[in-house]
C-alpha cells in the first residue's frame, strides 16, 4: 500500500495588474482585489465552505465541494498543480442551478496518477479568491511496469490474514519516514502505550527510538493544530465491536467554538452521519462525550474511522471486522429438569471470546454457566448448569458481525396418555399488548386459528376425524395446563380451544397440545412496549405555563418491558442533569423539575421512552412569562409640523409570552428637567402628539405594558416641531487613494442629524487655483454611502473636496474642504507578499537547503547577501517575475550564516534575511567525572564535546538517577559550561550521572558516570566565615558572628583577652546550625580588647580572633554584621 501526494504551489499574480491582498475569515484562502475602492453593494469572491483534503483508495469516487460568495456571483474554475483537468471521463464539474454558489469535482475511479493538489478559484470583475485542496490516493496491489519491478528489487513480499501488502527491505533493520505507511502514525498518535509494539509488529517498523523521537515530534504538530479548534480532548476509547452487530467509539472534547463542523472519515472518504441512532452512522452527544456508532457491520465497513474538525485531524482508530461465520450454529437443546444442557457451534477462524447471551442477559462464566473454547479456538461451548424451568427461552451466540440463536426447552417427567391420533402442525404467536392481530393458517386437515384480542391469546384446533376418543391435554413449557381464573380450555366437536386471558410476560413459552402420542407445538412470544395511559398522555401534553424564575414540573407515568431508557429534550436538544434540571426515573414514572427557569427555556418539551419491544414519545410546551423588553428604535418621524409630532416605533423584539396591550409615553421639553407624563396609550406602536409649541424640540419615553410587568424605556432623539432642521457638517473627506483616473474618498457623517435620518450626501470638488465649486452628483440623487469614487478627474490636475449631509429638511452647510490631492497612480515600493516568512532554518550537513522568497510584481532587481558579501559560487539563484529561490545543492558547516535577500527599483527596497544553521548529530561529551565539595552536593564535570566549537548552538543535559528510585531524571538542561553541581545528595544511596550533548538536530550518546556511593563526612573543624574586626561607638550595641563546620558538631567558646565569656550574662552567645553569634547590648570601654573563636571535637580544633575598638564619639550608629547559613 503507497501513498502519492504533491506539492502545492502559490497561484501568480499577473504582471502590471493592481492586486490587493485580503483576508478571508476561512483560514487557507487568499483573496485579491482587483479594484482601489470597491462600489456599494459589490464585494469579492470569497469561500464560505473550503474544498477539505481527501485521502481516498484507488478505485473510489473522490469529491472536493466548495461554496463561494461574492457580487457579482463569481464564476468557479478547478485547477491542479501537475497536469490538467479537461477529460471530461476523469473529471466533471458540477453545479446545482438551485443551489448557484455550491460547485463540485468529482473523479470517479481515481487512480493515484490524479494524486496533486488542486486549486479551486473563484473570480469576478472585482476580484479572485483562490484555494488549495491536497488528494492523496492509496495505492492498492502492484504494479506490472518494469520501473515498479525495478523499484521493488530486493525487496519481500509479506501477506497477512487481512490482505494487507507490506513491502519489507531484508537489508536494512530500520524504516525510513518516506517507507512507512502513513496510516501507521495515524493509528499510533491515537493508541495506548501499551498497543504501540503491536502496532509497530502490524506495520513493520523494527527502529522503536527513532519511531518514538518521531511520534512526540508528530504529537506536538497535531496538538499546535489541535488547539485553534479544541480547549480538551480525553478519554479516548477505540473502536469495539459490540454484541448487537454494531460498533461504537467515543472520547471527550471540549470545542471553542460550538458551531464547529465535524466530519467523519473512512479511509479517507467522508462518511455522512446523523444524530439519529436508526441511521447506518450516527452521533451521539452527551455534555463533553462525543460517541460515534455504527450499525449492522457488514465486511466493507472495516478500515480506518477518522474524525476531523474544520479539517483538523481529532481522532483515528482502525476497525477490523472478524471475518468469520458459523460452520456449525447452535441447535435446539431438550433437557430435563436438574440436569445440564449443551449449546455447541464451529466457527470458520479461531477466535479466543465470543459472546453468548441468554434471555436477553449475557452468559457470563459462573455458577449458572460454563463457557468452554477448544484449543484450536474454534469449537465453543455454553454449558447451562442445573437446568430450571425458568432457564427455559431463547439463547444466541454471536461472533463478530455474525449471529445465531436456539431455544432451550426445560422439560419435566413425562406422561402418557392414551389418545386418538391427530394431525397436527407448529405455529408461532407474537403477543403485543393492545394492539388486534389475526392469523390463520391451513396444513391438511389441521386448521389452527390464533387471535389476539386486546389482552387474551386463543388457540384453536379443529381436527376432522370420524371418531374421537380419549384423552388429550395441552402442555406449557412441559407443565400440563389447568384451567383457572385466566386459562379457559374448551371442545366443541371437532374444536379444541385454549384461551389466555390477561398475558404476561411468564406466559411466554413453547405450548404443546397432546392426542394419542401425536403433538403440537406453538410458541407465543408476549412483547411488552412502553405504553401510557391515554388521559396521562391527555394531561402531559397540556401546556404549562410559568413566570420567570419559577419551577416547572413534567411527570408522565409509563408501562413496559425492562430495561426501559428515558430521554428528555427541550427543542429538540437532549437534557442532562445541573444545578437547575432534575431527572427523575423509576419503574412507572419519569419526572422533569426545571427549576428558576428563563425566558429561553420556552419552547417544546419532549419524553422519549424506549425499551428492546419499541419506543414511545410524549410532547408537551413550557412557556415562561416575562416582561417585555423595551421597544426598538429610532422612531419613524411621519408629520413634524409646527402644530403636530406624529411619530411611530417597532414593537418589543420579545413581548415576553404575553401580547402588549398598551405603551406608557412621557415628554420631555429640551432644555427643561422635568418629564410630563402623556398616559397610556392602545397597543398599536405610534402617537400622534398636538400639544406643543413651535420651533420647540422635544424628547419621548416609551414603555411598554403586558401582563406580565412593564418594559425597560426606549428614549427617543429630539424631535423638532414646525421647523425645517438641518443636518450637521460631516467631516472632511479623506483620501483613501488616488489613481490617475479615480480619487476614492470617505468621510464621518455630522453628530447632529437634525432630528431626522441622513438621507444621503452631497459632493463637491475644485481645482487647486479656482474658487468654482463643481457638483460631483445631483441634490437630488444624493449619495448613500460615507465614500464615494470620484472619476471624473483629469489626470496630473490637484483637486479638493467638500460634503454636505442631506435629510428631510434639505442640504446642511458643506465640510471643510479636504486636503489637495493629485490625481496620478502610486509610485509603490518592492514588498514581499509572504505574511509568515522563516528568519531561522536548521539543515543536516549533506542536505540540500533551498529558500523560496515571493514578492509583488513587477519584478525588482534581486540581490542575494551571506553574511553581507555575495554568495558563492556553489549556490545556485532563481529569478522568475514574483518569486525568488536560493538553492545550496549539498549543504556543508561553511555554508552556515545569515542570508539576505535585497529587491529594489526606483521608489526604495526591500530586505528580509535567514539565518542559516548546518549542522548535524551532535558527538557526546567526553567522560564524567563526580567531586564533592560541599555535604549534600555533588559537583558533576566532564570534558566538552568536540562539536561545542563548531555549534554555538550545542548545550548540554545532566540526568540522575539514585539506588532508591532506579528512574533516570533530568536534572539540569541548557547548560553551556562543563560543570553541574547536583544538590539533595542523600547518605547511604548511590548515584549515576549521564551527560548528553545537544543541539538542533537532537542529543548524542550518552558520557556515563562512576557510581556515587556513601561517603564519610566526619571532619575537624574549620570556620567557612571568619569574625570581623569591629569598631563600635560606646553604649551602642555590638553583633559579631561567624561559621564554622565540623563532623561531630564542634563545641565552641568564645574568650575575650583570653577569658571565656560562655557563662557571662553580659554577652548574648547562640549557636544554630554552625552560625556562631554574640551579642554585646551596650558596650562600654570595658570591652575593648581581643575576641576569640574555639571550636573543637574528636578530630581536632580550629580559632579565629578578632579585635573590638570603642569609640568615644557617641554617634548613633547601629551596627550589625550577618553571615550565611551553612
């Protein structure tokens, strides 16, 4: 199996064509405007959908669908990178008239010489948009061409069980990135740890240290992708295939955006699902769980499951269907009471488990069962031991996606009769509660009529004989049938009856009637599906209505068959328990408590009830009342005259479940702080106000009333009554751009409107010299927009421009006049059209380094720089109209440096520069060596490795591991110097150190240590800090300390001219933790002199003296001396 894929390339810009790069909101898109100023109402092609990349087997249908936008609607084109897509029996290209802007690719039967990438653009007079799409095809079997043959020489064939081909190379051990098929990483970032040598065996890959460098590498580059789209992914479970014929996976995830697409893939082809569990595929949503399953396995479904969001790969797991059947199946099994019964079946593969189930309970290996599997694993057994009556019933077996059943019949003694001979025949009942049912069948002279009448099962028999004598009976489940309250047993002539009354679910079983040694058998299967009392179902549908932050409660009570699932869902959305939904379940009921509900809540609510015999659903509404929220604005002016304000508005966005019924309005005069309260006014959103005074302005609140409450305000703007308000100055226009043939402008409308809306805007324009003002467009057709494109202009001529605002009232006073423009096309300097260009790149020594550098056209002059001189001879410079590339065929440590490319013309230049980096896998340190300096620490050295001058880049890494933990931990990273001093260093434990050297391209061997044993640390005295020569003010204070260390714990005595001071009170003395301190509260001349330090133990002795002068000035001065702690 080999996968064919292509490079993608840019798509050029023609030379000389004005091209304005955007950004789309679909990541992957680019879009170029053709035009400075787009007109109203046009705009760009643009993708709302992107074509998804296909990984897809020979053979199969391949699809790439993308969905534009744009106006005028753009026309749609494919393209690829390596070749063309004009045979129609290859490609066809497709578009739905009723769906304009949805346009596909289809190649049916792709063939992996149709592996590239494809572009798809989009293009209007205003613009193109342009995206890329890569198709990957899976080549199966082989190919008979001789270069395939040579390709292939030397190399092995391995078939396996699943018909995989794998391509083996007998002599080389390890597998390249390029060798390996890329479902294997798929899988692998998606296993366990524990599956990983498995998976590794499944695929060939023997290199297990190069496969997990490569795996971590491949996991962060998911993760980076990953994270624009999902904050969590969890728990993932693989696929499994359960016992019903179906198949399901699941895992966590949180995404950042709800609204996200998500897709399934098999194999590369995209697989549509529903939320709906009857569907082949379906989703299930349950808070974070995402669980996806599939229905009735069939052989084609086996492959690789992928799910992906916006094109981000979430998720892969490999489905293998056993492909095996029943050569044997399980037959129907007699036993009698108190012994054991045997179900055996023979598969055609061996399998290690399969699934054995009884009465709609799993078989498990117990008391109750033995399951038993030849050595071969393929003969299996189900033991039922101690058989009962209530063993009795259906039991299957499935294997894979294969299944079959039997029934197990639980006899008692037997007993003879003597009877007449009858003819006889075998019958099925399916009993269904309330439901009516007939059936009759004819075999010979035997006619057997079933019917079921609301809750009663009759059988009859007629049998057609000349005489008839003797005894007969019928039989259930070997028991003999008596009459009772709900068994009625009847003969009229010919005629045998036997009616069941009230059927339950224990009358289900295998009936058999008895004549004179001839039998027959009939079983009757009593199914029972959720039901519910039709006034229950009356009262659950009523409506229930509630005010805003109170409970609501759905109850519905239920019979049917256990087990029996309930869902809840409120529009359609499935409810999970929280702080604010209660779910109650039992046996006969199901309660839903919505407690503090909010307006959104309102909508319908819905019980779905479901067990193994059918399903049922019950609907009802919740509608919660609230206040409305405050009427929409601004107000449509109809009259405003000197007499009357005529004004209406638009109703609440939400009336809160209730209708309005009226608005209450208030006035206020501007200039005046008082509101008049005008009353309450009919439910029709408008008002027609006579009582003001011309020329006066006046501002309203409206609320609105229900019955619920009353609105928050909506405040009106100021109203004039009587006369003609005018608009504003807008600002001055602003020149966005300027060509020799167009001047686009744009500029703020006025902050004052006049009371009514801006209806557009007048423009006009002068030539630098004159004082005419010239209309650019008529009063009466004034401008909608704030900009505009003027083109009427006269190249190489300096213009400036003015805006008045235009309302009802008329034209307001113009703009300021803008600043001179001339109207010429611009003068632009070289750039580079790469958003995210690589200032770093890091290549193995002996590898080819290319730098591929694209630019606007037209084409500059190039200038390519290493280090600020010209390149060398053996690096090789492309030049085309908008791209650049710099080629190092063999790349070699001298090639190392910083890269600058300069283009330049006659307006200014560019630059960008690359460092870089050749190098290769970095040599290990030289031997390692341990030295203890300080207890508790260990100071770790080693000679550098011989890359350290060659690679500024080379650091070094230090781990540990101790006789306790056996686990090799890193203890130091990033280091740049040959020495570590390790801290923690516990006695009685040995320690081992490895050194490694690394640096871009990865780490070297490791330089190992001697072993770090116990050491002795028992020591004479000695001081780390001696005593300080003092000089102290008199009746001030005096602190003198040192350190000292020692092992035993030296005993110190500190003397002053040779007298210990250890029992004078006038002295503080402490000693804590090898800190020695004294302490002199006030000193006087008395204690000038000489002070000294004795510190001894078993090993020997050290002193240390020092000098205390007392000064006579009094100055108040605090002296204190500190030391370190040992």
């Amino acid at each position: 199996m080999k996968f064919f894929k292509k490079s993608k390339d840019e798509e050029p810009t023609a030379p000389g064509q004005v091209a304005i790069k955007k950004r789309s909101r679909v990541p992957g898109v680019m879009i170029t405007q053709f035009v400075e100023e787009l007109p109203e109402g046009m705009t760009t092609p643009d993708f709302t959908r992107k074509p998804i990349a296909l990984t897809i087997q020979e053979g199969k249908c391949a699809v790439f669908k993308a969905i534009v936008s744009g106006n005028p609607t753009p026309s749609v084109h494919w393209t690829r990178s390596n070749g063309e897509v004009t045979e129609p029996e290859r490609y066809k290209m497709v578009s739905d008239p009723a769906t304009p802007n949805e346009h596909y690719i289809e190649m049916p039967e792709v063939s992996p010489e149709q592996a590239d990438t494809y572009k798809c653009f989009a293009t209007n007079e205003y613009g193109k948009a342009v995206v890329t799409a890569n198709l990957n095809v899976i080549e199966m079997g082989y190919k008979k061409s001789k270069a395939m043959k040579d390709a292939r020489a030397g190399q092995s064939l391995n078939l396996n069980h699943k018909t995989k081909f794998k391509f083996v190379d007998p002599d080389k051990d390890d597998k390249k990135d390029g060798e390996i098929d890329p479902r294997f990483w798929d899988v692998l970032m998606s296993a366990d740890k524990k599956d990983y040598e498995k998976i590794c065996a499944e695929f060939g890959v023997t290199n297990f240290r190069w496969m997990l460098k490569t795996l971590n590498a491949k996991k962060v580059e998911r993760e980076e992708e990953q994270a624009k789209y999902v904050e969590n992914l969890s728990n993932l479970k693989h696929i499994e295939v359960k016992p019903g014929g179906g198949a399901e996976f699941e895992f966590d995830m949180s995404l950042k955006d709800p609204n996200v697409k998500i897709f399934l893939f098999k194999d590369g082809v995209m697989v549509p699902f529903s939320v709906e569990t009857e569907e082949k595929h379906f989703l299930k949503k349950t808070g974070r769980k995402f669980t996806f399953g599939i229905k009735d396995l069939a052989g084609d479904d086996e492959g690789l499951y992928q799910v992906m969001v916006e094109g981000v790969l979430i998720f892969s797991t490999d489905l293998k269907v056993p492909m095996v059947d029943f050569l044997v199946k399980i037959q129907e099994v007699k036993a009698t009471e108190r012994e054991d019964a045997m179900f055996e079946c023979v598969l055609s593969s061996p399998m290690s488990k399969i699934q054995w189930t009884g009465r709609n309970q799993p078989c498990e290996q117990g008391e109750k069962f033995d399951i038993e599997v030849s050595e071969d694993m393929l003969i299996h057994r189900l033991v039922v031991k101690d058989c009962a009556k209530l063993d009795g019933g259906i039991y299957s077996v499935c294997a894979g996606i294969k299944s079959c059943n039997a029934f197990l019949v639980v006899e008692g003694k037997e007993m003879t009769f003597q009877t007449q001979k009858v003819s006889l025949s075998h019958v099925t009942l399916t009993c269904v509660r309330a439901y009516n049912v007939k059936y009759i069948m004819k075999l010979g002279n035997t006619k057997i009529l079933q019917r079921l009448n609301a809750e009663k099962v009759i059988i009859e028999l007629q049998q057609h004989m000349q005489f008839f004598t003797g005894l007969n009976s019928t039989l259930f489940d070997s028991f003999q049938i008596e009459a009772s309250d709900d068994i009625e047993m009847t003969r009229d002539g010919a005629f045998h009856r036997l009616i069941l009354k009230n059927c339950k679910e224990e009358d289900s079983g295998k009936y058999r009637f008895e004549a004179d040694g001839r039998k027959t058998e009939s079983i009757l299967i009593v199914e029972d599906p959720p039901r519910v009392n039709p006034d229950d179902l009356a009262d659950f549908s009523k409506p229930i209505i509630i005010k805003v932050g109170q409970s609501a409660t759905f109850k519905l009570s239920f019979m049917g068959r256990d087990p029996v699932k309930i869902y809840w869902y409120n529009e359609g959305e499935e409810l999970v328990e929280d702080k604010h939904i209660n779910i109650e379940k039992s046996l006969t009921h199901s309660r839903l408590l919505l407690s503090k509900c909010q307006r959104k809540a309102t909508g319908e609510i819905k019980i779905k009830i479901k067990n193994e015999c059918g399903t049922i659903e019950g609907i009802s509404r919740l509608i919660v009342l609230d206040r409305p929220s405050p009427a929409l604005g601004p107000v449509e002016i109809i009259e405003a005259s000197s007499a009357v304000l005529d004004f209406k508005w638009r109703p609440p966005k939400d009336n809160g479940g209730s209708p309005v019924i009226n608005y209450i309005l208030e006035r206020q005069q501007l200039g005046r702080n008082s509101w008049m309260k005008l009353g309450q006014i009919p439910g029709e959103p408008k008002y027609r106000d006579t009582n003001v005074d011309h020329g006066r302005k006046y501002c309203y609140h409206i609320r609105a009333v229900t019955e619920q409450g009353i609105s928050e305000m909506m405040e009106t703007d100021d109203i004039q009554a009587g006369t003609r308000a005018y608009p504003g100055q807008p600002s001055s226009p602003k020149v966005v751009s300027a060509f020799a043939n167009c001047i686009n402008l744009e500029w703020v409308p006025p902050s004052n409107t006049g009371g009514t809306n801006i209806l557009g805007y007048h423009l006009e324009k002068r030539k630098k010299g004159s004082n005419l003002w010239g209309s650019i467009n008529n009063v009466k057709e004034p401008i909608k927009g704030q900009g505009t494109a003027v083109k009427d202009v006269i190249e190489g001529i300096e213009y400036e421009f003015r805006v008045a605002a235009i309302n009802i009232s008329g034209a307001g006073e113009p703009s300021t006049p803008s600043e001179f423009v001339i109207a010429r096309d611009p003068k632009m300097r070289p750039q580079f059209t790469d958003r995210k260009m690589k200032s770093f790149m890091v290549v193995r020594a002996g590898n080819s380094s290319r730098i591929n550098i694209n630019f606007a056209s037209p084409m500059p002059n190039i200038t390519w720089l290493k280090d600020g001189m010209p390149v060398s001879k053996h690096v090789t410079i492309s030049n085309s109209d908008n791209t650049s590339q710099l080629l190092i065929p063999t790349s070699e440590r001298p090639d190392t440096g910083i890269y600058t490319i300069i283009v330049k013309n006659m307006v200014g230049q560019e630059t960008f520069s690359i460092e870089i980096r050749v190098t290769d896998d970095p040599k290990p340190p030289g031997p390692a060596e341990l030295e203890q300096n300080v207890p508790g620490t260990v100071t770790v050295t080693w000679t550098p490795s011989p890359d350290e001058k060659r690679d500024d880049r080379l650091h070094y890494i230090v781990s540990r591991r101790d006789s306790v933990k056996r686990m090799w931990q890193t203890v130091a990273d990033h280091l740049f110097n040959n020495k570590f001093t390790a801290l923690n260093i516990m006695a009685g434990r040995e320690y081992y150190f490895r050194v490694y050297a690394k640096n871009d391209m990865g780490l070297s061997e490791p330089s190992e240590s001697p072993t770090w044993g116990s050491l002795n640390f028992e020591s004479a005295p000695s001081f780390l800090v001696p005593l300080k020569t003092h000089s102290t003010p008199e009746s001030y204070e005096c602190y003198m300390s040192c350190a000292v260390r020692g092992d035993p714990t030296p005993h110190v005595t500190w003397y002053r001219n040779n007298i210990s001071l250890n029992t004078n009170t006038n002295y503080l003395i402490t000693n804590t933790c090898g800190v020695c301190s004294m302490l002199i509260l006030r000193v006087g001349p008395k204690d000038t002199g000489e002070y000294k330090v004795i510190a001894d133990n078993a090993l020997g002795r050290a002193e240390c003296s020092t000098k205390l002068t007392v000064n006579g000035i009094k100055n108040k001065i605090k002296v204190l001396l500190y030391c370190i702690e040992i």
